[in-house]
C-alpha cells in the first residue's frame, strides 16, 4: 500500500513538473524607439535582449523567451557634429583634408549643405554627410583608419620590394665589372708564329 501510494505521488510530481516545465512564457510585445534625429544615416541596429527570468523559472531552469529592443543611439550634443566621409578644402598653400570621423560645429544648415568648422577652418559639405551619433562615427573614424593602415602597409610593402630589386641589380652589376676586369688580366695574348 505504501509503494502504490508513493507510486501514485511520484507520478503526479512527474505530472506537474512536465507541466510546469513546458509551459511557454507570454511572447512580449515588440516597441520601435522613435527616431531622434532629423539628418538621414544609419540605421538603429536592434539586438535581442533576455527577459529577466522569474524565480520559478530559475528553478525550473526553463528556457526564457527573448524580445527585440532597439538600441539607443548615443548623441553628440546639439551643434556637433562627425563627418562621415572624408572632406577637402582648398586653401592658399595647397589643399586640406579631413578624415570620416573628424569632430566638426554646425556653423549654418541650408536645404542640402551643411557649413561646418573644425575650431580652425570653415568649409560645406553635404548635410548627408554628417551625424551627431557617437557610435557611428567611431565606426567610420575606424574603419577610415584600418583603410589607411592597410594603403600604408601595401606602400611599405612595394617600396621594400623595390628597393630589394635596386640592390640585387646593383649586385649583379658589379658581380658583371668584377668579371670583365679578371678575364681581361687572366686572358694572355698568345704569341705569334
């Protein structure tokens, strides 16, 4: 009788658990963030995110249900601005360039162009071309700088290939001056008969 009573509360344990253990969470629901900037760019990378699990569910150890959130752009404050491509500006003495990520101020905004300032000099640009999100402009900044890193290490690359190329000629050349300067002294007239 004890085992039959035991059996009997093993299985509705087993029952409940089952139960307890397969029922799906509620789905959440799923939110846009609103837009917070006017100037076009990027778009807001969403990730997804765990909900924090209840006790119950960490005890059953149950799998928890995940929901988008859309993450939150991380704004420069008002008036400042990144480009997002390089720029150049003409000057007297030559021409000056500004890399993708350069920190410039909004001096004055037209329909399409932006006029802008690095603290030393004024230029225009297109407004496209400029985002007050610090994330993305850390991006462009370091994807600008991987570019130039591998231009500069292919510039390396070729100047030490040609510069091996020059010392090898230079070699065979004086190897060549070598030779022709010892066959002319091994070489002996011979004499006539």
């Amino acid at each position: 009788m004890k085992n039959v009573l035991l059996g009997v509360l093993l299985v509705a344990l087993l029952y409940w658990s089952w139960q307890w253990y397969t029922a799906s969470p509620p789905k959440p629901a799923v939110t846009r963030a609103p837009a917070q900037r006017p100037s076009p760019g990027p778009a807001v990378v969403a990730r997804r995110v765990p909900p924090k699990p209840s006790s119950q569910q960490q005890t059953a150890r149950s799998t928890p249900g995940r929901s988008i959130v859309a993450k939150q752009p991380r704004l420069a404050p008002e008036g400042t601005y990144f480009l997002l491509q390089r720029a150049s500006l003409k000057i007297d003495s030559g021409v000056i360039g500004f890399a993708p990520g350069t920190k410039v101020t909004l001096v004055d905004r037209n329909d399409s162009m932006s006029t802008v300032s690095d603290g030393q000099y004024q230029f225009t640009v297109a407004s496209s071309q400029l985002t007050n999100d610090l994330d993305v402009a850390n991006g462009v900044a370091q994807a600008d700088y991987a570019a130039q890193t591998k231009i500069a290490e292919s510039i390396a690359k070729s100047v030490r290939e040609y510069e091996r190329e020059q010392r090898d000629e230079f070699i065979n050349s004086e190897k060549e001056k070598g030779q022709r300067k010892t066959g002319r002294r091994t070489a002996s007239p011979t004499p006539q008969r």
